[in-house]
C-alpha cells in the first residue's frame, strides 16, 4: 500500500518544528505502524536525510516506550493498543496519516516525535511505590485479598506509562496515569501504610509537573492501550479528599 | 499538611470544591423548576407559592447565601482550573479526533459562562425587577410578570437557549460532579450518564415548556 505521510519535524528542543509530507511506498498491511516508519526512516537514511526520530523499545504493546497521535487519536485508530501494536491494516491505501508527538507542556519535545516523559518518573518517584521490608518473600496466600480488590488493582496496575492518557486529554491532564497507580497500590494490603500520603503526594506532584485538570472528558480511558477505566480517577479524587482531612494520616 | 490551603492549592481539591458547589446549585434547580411548574396550575397556585417562598424570612436569606457563595466559588476555581488547563499544552495538535467528550463536556466552559450571564439578569428581571423588559413589575404578581415577559419574543428565546445551556451544563456535570468528588460507584461504563441524562433532560423540558407555553399562548 501507498501512503501520504505528514510528520511533525522538530529538530532540538528549542528549535521551531513543522509538519512534513512524506511518501510511504510499498507497505505491506502487515507492518506495524513503527516498521511503516522503520522503512521510511531507511529510504531517509539513503537519501542523506535526518530520520525521523520516534521513541520505541519493546515492540510488543508492554513497555511504554512508544506512542504518537496518528490521525488526531492517541495511538492511532485501534482500541486498546499502543502505537508498535497497531497494524498498517488498520488504514486504507492512499491514505493520509497525520503523526505528531504527544503535546503537553509537561512531555517537552526531545526531537520530532520522541518527547521527555520523565515527567511521570517523577509523579511515579512522589509515592507510586510501596516501602517493603526486604528479605525473604512472603508465602502468597499469607496475605488474603477480596477477589474483586485483585481484579480492580491488576487493572490498573495494567499501566505502562505512555503517557496517552495525558497527550489524548483535551486539558492534558495525567490523571489517570496518577490515579491507575494510586488505585493498583491503594486496594491492596501492602499499600495500605502509605495509602493516603500517597494520594496527597502524587497529586501534588501532578501539579507541580504542569499537567492540566481533568474535566471527565473520558479522552483518556479511549485511548489507554491498556483500557484502563476513569472510576480510578473516582478513587485518586476520594483518597486524596480523604487525605486532605486527615493530614494524611489514618 | 495538604489541609486547607493545600487541598485547595490543588486541581483535585479545586474539582471538589466545583462538584460540590455544582450540586448544591443542582438541588436548588431541580427545587425550582418543580416549583416554577406550578404556572401550569393557574395564577393562584403561582402566586402563593410565591408569597410562602417570601414568608420563610431568614430561611430564604440562608439559602440565598449559600446559593450566592457556592456560585463565586464555582465561578472562581472554573476560571482556575480552565487556565491551567490552557497553559498545560501551549502546542496544539494540527489533528486532534475526540474519542469520548461529548459535546455538553467541551461546552462547560463557554455554556458556564453563558449560565453566569443568566443567573445575573435573571435576578435583574424576576427577582429585583431591576431590569423589565415588559415596562411593569409587581413584587406579589409574580404570574403576571411571567406572562408579560415571556410574550416578548427575545425574553423567551433568551430564557429557551439558557435553559439548553443548563441542560447541557447538567448532562455532564451531574455525572461528572460524584466522580469528581469521589462518591461514584465503580461501574462497568463509567461513561454511560442515565441518570445525568434524565435529570437534564427533565430541567430542559420543564425551564423551557414555561417561556414557549407563554409565549404560544397556551397560558396566561
Ligand atoms: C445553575 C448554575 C450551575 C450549575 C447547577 C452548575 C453545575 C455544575 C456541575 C455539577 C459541574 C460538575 C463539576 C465536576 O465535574 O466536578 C459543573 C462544572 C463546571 N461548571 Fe458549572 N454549574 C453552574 C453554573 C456555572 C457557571 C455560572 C459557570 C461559569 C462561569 C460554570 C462553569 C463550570 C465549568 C467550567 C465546569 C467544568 C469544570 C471542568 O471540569 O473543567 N458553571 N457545573
Ligand atoms: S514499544 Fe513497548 S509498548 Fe510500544
């Protein structure tokens, strides 16, 4: 198949970007997205052209590292499924593919489509942790967890930080990055000790990263590769209205 | 700690702080347009209602002030939040396809403000009569105020977009409200709004059927 591609160019940091029209010649509807970009990049490489530069590790949907808007949706077209996940089937041929890189104030662009995500790091670094003893683990049933609280907590734990959630929101609001974290620790036993220090501290961070408010436009949960839903945001907004009463302590 | 000043420094408390003001003004409407109804029922039915609603004194003060404060800071954390929101993405997308919002959630900023703008000549006109679009104003005849108004076509059609305004408000707001304050109940789609629909769709018809019923001729 034959492509349009118009590729949002940038080539530091500070320097102004633009988008570019690219030609995407004998695609095969097998590829993912990021070997389509694969085999642009080697035809720019070639011709003496800078390649586009794009983040990307795993290649199998569980790393998070990749992650563009294609066609205006968060990891293009696909439900539940990152950017490396999603096939070149998905689009007809002749089509024309708008691909930018997330945009937030907090995901600065590095270069072209790859942006600085550390962001989350530092929301993840405010709490999204739990404080364990170390030494030998624990038998696994010794802790018993209500079947639901372990469904809803692997849900959210289901999180690989991408940053769709931010870059689909119309307000780019990382608040169900924030919550899917406060959520998978805060049901179950061993996140309990810090449960509501937590709540205050990552939601604090969240702010101070410059991400925006949320609004419940629902932006986020669409285009979560992981499906992750907005009651989390429900939970985050309780623990945190609950820790503000308490001075986060219980 | 995040007590105070903290919680509100934040865009979560902020949130709060909207969903609760936002219902508090939810009660009062879904109260309002139950008893505004009572136009259906005749001048008398009206007017005593009226005249009960006067009769409760300090009550009626009460309400009024919470009513008041709860508006300033609706209005107050919605222009905050609505700024941080803008500067949280100071590059657009050349391309960006909404997935879930829907139009009502895209419109509670320019929808609240027009909401503003009511709630402010609304109590010029039928409260104060400050502002008398029919040239009379009686403080007991609050039916006949009604009447006189809404026969003029640009009060009525100014009362009918608000009231879709409100309508659209509500849709999103009342659902988005108990989530926003962390009372919703975990469900299997989250963004399915039933009960938001009904209660919008019940404050639509009812605002509305009044200044178009007037203004058809129906009553008065
Ligand atoms: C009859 C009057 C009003 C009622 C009943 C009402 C109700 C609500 C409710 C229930 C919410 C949801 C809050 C949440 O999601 O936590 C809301 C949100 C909102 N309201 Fe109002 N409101 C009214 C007037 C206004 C006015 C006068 C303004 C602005 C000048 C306004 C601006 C907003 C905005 C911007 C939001 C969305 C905030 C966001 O999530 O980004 N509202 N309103
Ligand atoms: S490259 Fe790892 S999730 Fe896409």
């Amino acid at each position: 198949m034959n492509l349009t591609l118009h590729v949002w160019r940038q080539a530091g940091p500070d320097a102004p970007g633009k988008m570019v029209r690219y030609e995407a010649n004998d695609i095969s509807p097998d590829m993912s997205f990021l070997e389509m970009l694969d085999v642009v990049n080697e035809r720019l490489t070639a011709e003496g052209e800078t390649p586009i530069a794009f983040d990307h590790d795993c290649r199998e949907g569980i790393c998070g590292a990749c992650g563009l808007m294609i066609n205006g949706i968060a990891h293009g077209p696909e439900k539940g499924t990152a950017t490396c996940q999603l096939h070149m089937r998905s689009f007809s041929d002749g089509a024309a593919i708008y691909i930018e890189p997330w945009r937030a104030r907090a995901f600065p662009v590095i270069r072209d489509l790859a942006v600085d995500r550390s962001s989350l790091d530092r929301i993840i670094q405010a709490g999204g942790f739990i404080t364990a003893a170390t030494g030998g683990s624990q038998d696994a049933n010794a802790i018993l967890v209500p079947k639901e609280n372990v469904d809803d907590a692997m849900d959210s734990a289901a999180c690989i930080g991408c940053g769709a959630c931010a870059a689909a929101c119309p307000n780019a609001s990382a608040s169900l990055f924030t919550a899917a974290k406060i959520t998978h620790l805060g049901l179950l036993p061993q996140g309990q000790p810090e449960r509501y220090r937590r709540a205050l501290s990552m939601v604090g961070r969240m702010d101070l990263e410059g991400f925006g408010s949320c609004t419940l436009h629902g932006e986020c949960q669409e285009a979560c590769p992981k499906e992750i839903s907005i009651d989390t945001i429900t939970r985050m907004n309780r623990d945190f209205l609950r820790a503000s009463v308490t001075g986060g302590r219980e | 700690m995040a007590t105070g000043r903290g919680f509100y420094r934040s865009l979560v408390g902020k949130k709060i702080v909207m969903g609760v003001t936002g219902l508090i003004w939810v009660g009062f409407v879904v109260g309002h347009a139950a008893g505004n109804l009572l136009v259906f029922r005749g001048p008398e039915a009206l007017n005593s209602y009226s005249h009960f609603l006067k009769s409760t004194g300090e009550l009626l003060w009460i309400v009024r002030a919470v009513l008041v404060v709860a508006l300033v800071l609706h209005v107050i954390a919605a222009v905050q939040v609505t700024r941080q929101s803008r500067a949280a993405r100071p590059v657009g997308y050349a391309k960006q396809e909404h997935q879930a919002a829907t139009f009502a959630s895209r419109t509670m900023r320019w929808g609240g403000a027009l909401l503003l703008v009511f709630i402010v000549l609304h109590i010029l006109h039928f409260t104060t009569g400050t502002v008398r679009p029919a040239g009379s104003f009686s403080t007991t005849d609050v039916y006949a105020n009604m009447v006189t108004s809404f026969r003029i076509w640009w009060v009525a059609f100014f009362y009918v977009t608000s009231m879709a305004a409100l309508g659209f408000h509500l849709f999103h707001g009342a659902w988005s409200s108990v989530r926003s304050i962390g009372v919703s109940p975990v469900s299997a789609d989250p963004l399915k709004k039933k009960v938001s629909l009904g209660l919008a769709l019940f404050l639509w018809l009812a605002f509305t059927a009044i200044p178009v019923a007037i203004f058809a001729g129906l009553i008065g």
